[in-house]
C-alpha cells in the first residue's frame, strides 16, 4: 500500500498591510499581511490546519511581527 503525507507550514499572502516602522531595520515601509497556519496534507489535500496566526512583514528586511 502506498500512501502519500506531507507536513509543513503554509504561508498566504492577504495583501498589503500598514505603513510602520520596522523594529529590525528602523526603515519606515508598507508591511505586507501574510496569514501562517501550519498542516498535514494526505494525498495533497490538506486534511488538518492548527496554529493559524496572521503577520505583518517587513518589505525591507522581512522581519516578520504578530498581529
């Protein structure tokens, strides 16, 4: 029997978000808003998603903060 599984995080981009000043980089630039979950996937359907968070990313130097 073969059976194909997979586990890793999944990142998608909800598109712009502020514009702030970086705690990294000191940089004031337009933060992009990603949403972060992490999944196990079977057969390449996702079948289960825990520790969803939403960020807001660096342009600059990528750091990433919690919303």
């Amino acid at each position: 029997m073969f059976l194909l599984f997979g586990f890793g995080t999944k990142r998608q981009n909800l598109g712009a978000g502020q514009i702030r000043n970086c705690p990294r980089c000191n940089n004031t630039t337009q933060r992009a808003r990603i949403r972060e979950s992490q999944q196990f996937t079977l057969f390449f359907v996702p079948v289960a998603r825990w520790n969803r968070r939403e960020l807001e990313q660096c342009g600059i130097c990528g750091a990433a903060v919690q919303i």
